[in-house]
C-alpha cells in the first residue's frame, strides 16, 4: 500500500523507548516528523538521526514534532538516544504494525540475497492529520533541508 501527499496518515499506537505509549491523534494541532529508518546505531541511521538533532531547534522553530521509528526494541531506542544525545522519541514497532500501515516494510536484496526490510521513509503529517508530503529518496546527512525545502 502506497499512500499519498493528501491522504490522512494512518492512525497508530505504539510503545516510545520510555515504554510509555503514545498515538499518532496525541500530535493533532501540530506538524509531525515520522521518519522510518532500518536500525540503530548504524552509520546511516545515525547521520540521519544526527542531523535532525542538530537541526531541533529549527525543526521545532517551524512548528515539528519529530519522531524516529524502527523495528528496534524500547531498550535498543535508549541506547541510541543516549549515546547520541537525541532531543526526539523513537518508536519500537517491533511487531511491523505502523511499517505495515505506512508501507515501509518491503521486500529488499543485498548482494542477490533478498530479504525483508524498512525502507527509509520520512512523511510530514500536517495539523489535520493529513499526509504533506512523502520522502522516499532520504539524504541521510541533509535531512532536515529535505523536509524545510
């Protein structure tokens, strides 16, 4: 399932690294960075993660929520947060649910071995809930340039 710039961004529930858990509607009234990416503490998902923290303060400025989510488990995401000094939650969707809804986990292939996996996606969710745009082609370490542009 493809979604699309317009379309409502689909509803979810899922556990933070804190173990507490938090809905997609909790952000309504505010622009919602949701941005998924393949694992922790690899070198491309921490330029991104990087770069996003280093631009917060501006995200923030313009009005974002910003929000990781990976398959990772809650105690994975603490580390990750930790040791990178991350100002954001992350997301453990370790039972694919949210990836499912939003389309991320897909067939992917390595050296002519095939596997499943995230595709690194971010989608900017409007006030309303609706989806404002879709960035399928992520600059790990000018993300946030990606998503003020």
């Amino acid at each position: 399932m493809s979604l699309e710039v317009g379309q409502m961004a689909p509803a979810f529930e899922a556990k933070i690294e804190t173990g507490e858990t938090i809905k997609l509607s909790d952000y309504r009234g505010k622009k919602v960075i949701l941005y998924f990416y393949p694992k922790d503490a690899t070198p491309g998902c921490t330029a991104q993660a990087c770069n996003l923290r280093d631009n917060y303060d501006t995200l923030l400025k313009a009005g974002y929520v910003v929000l990781g989510i990976s398959s990772d488990a809650e105690k994975s995401h603490q580390k990750f947060i930790e040791k990178q000094s991350l100002p954001f939650s992350l997301i453990a969707d370790t039972d694919l649910k949210v990836h499912e809804a939003y389309g991320t986990w897909v067939e992917k292939s390595m050296y002519g071995r095939k596997y499943m996996g995230t595709a690194r996606t971010t989608f900017v969710i409007d006030e309303q809930g609706k989806i404002a745009e879709v960035i399928e082609k992520v600059d790990t370490k000018n993300h946030t340039a990606q998503i003020l542009k």
